[in-house]
C-alpha cells in the first residue's frame, strides 16, 4: 500500500529517479571504514532528540513553579513517559561524544584541508550549537543540581572585561536565576539552537554533497 501511495506522487512529480541519481549514487571512496559513520550517528541522534523534545514539549512547563513538577509527572507517571525523557537523556549526551570522535576522525584524516576548509567551519558552528544545547537544556529540570551548574556556568562570563557583567545579566535575565533565565533558556534550547542547527545542517550537507568524502589515509 505505501508503495502505491509512492507511485502516485511519483507519477506527478518524479522524485524517485533524482533521489537515486543524488542520494543512493552518490560515489564513496574505497576502503571507507566505521569511523566514517560518526558523523551520521551524531545526525542520527539529532533526529532522535528532535521527536523526544517535541514529545516532551506537549507536557514541560518553562516555569519555576511547574518545571520540576512536570518533569518529575513525565518520568514517574506519563506512560512513555521515562523512557522518551530517559531516549533524550541518552542521545543528548551521546551526541556530544560523537560529534567530538567525528570532529577527530576529520582532523586526523586530514579531511579539513583544501577544498573542505569550509566543511570544518561549519562543523565547529555546529560543535559550538551541540555544546549550547546541552548548557541550555541542563537547566530545564529546574533541581538543585541543574541550578547550581547553570549558575556557575552563566556567573563565568562576567570575568571577561567591559562585557562580562552585560553577558551574565542577559542570560539570567536579572540579577539571579528565576523566572526569566528558564524562560530564556527554553526558547534558545527550543528555537534558536534548532534553526541554527537547521541552517548549518543544510550548509554541511551541502558542501560535502559538492566536493565528496574525503579518501581515508
């Protein structure tokens, strides 16, 4: 049946044989090793936090009354519950890791050189995006240990001179955490990053897509 739906759209708009030419053609080098699939796995995490983010959203409640309150109703009794918020847990930090093992396999095989320069630029943007979303979303829970690490982390800032202090009260939205930080940090983690995320993505792809992988050693 799915078939057949396929075929009708494809009577229409003939996509089938371009998402041959261009996705299931497209030429890799020999010898291409599993290092090469760290960079799909981290891909593949970002997806898996997109739908549990989406499925958490239906529930959270960025506020300092309800955050916690609703994070502990969705571990505890929404059914699902545990094991979307345990899903998103996981991938979140799983995705550090693997962005970080796919940023290495690049610098040791030499993949950022001439024509590729740009390919490593937006990687590190996107470093850069996974590393915030994580500093973002630590908050979110609104317990004691997600408070203390976000006020270290958002107290950090304020060593740098001229701007420090302007940097720390803008992410706190005042002078301490309340409020407006969970408040701000749920549209970056929720809005911001994501577009971010979406427009880098597509450059990356992009990219790779023009100039190929990159040969093993």
């Amino acid at each position: 049946m799915i078939g057949r739906i396929i075929d009708v759209f494809d009577r229409r708009f003939k996509f089938k044989d371009d998402f041959k030419k261009n996705v299931l053609d497209h030429p890799v080098p020999p010898r291409v090793n599993f290092t090469y699939c760290f960079g799909g796995i981290t891909f593949l995490l970002y997806v898996l936090l997109l739908v549990t983010g989406i499925a958490a959203m239906f529930f959270y409640v960025p506020s300092v009354e309800h955050a916690f309150a609703t994070v502990e109703y969705m571990t505890f009794d929404l059914p699902l519950g545990n094991i979307i918020r345990g899903i998103h847990h996981w991938s979140a930090n799983l995705m550090v890791v693997f962005v970080c093992l796919h940023m290495l396999r690049v610098f040791v095989y030499g993949a950022y050189k001439n024509p590729r320069e740009f390919h490593w630029v937006s990687g590190v943007f996107l470093l850069g995006i996974t590393l915030a979303f994580s500093f973002t979303g630590y908050l979110l829970p609104w317990d004691q240990k997600a408070y203390w690490a976000t006020k270290v982390g958002v107290l950090m800032p304020k060593s740098i001179p001229l701007v420090g202090d302007f940097i720390t009260r803008l992410l706190m939205g005042g002078s301490d955490l309340g409020a407006l930080t969970i408040s701000r940090f749920f549209a970056i983690h929720v809005v911001v990053l994501p577009i971010l995320t979406a427009v880098f993505l597509v450059a990356h792809f992009l990219m790779i897509r023009r100039t190929g992988i990159a040969k093993p050693l």
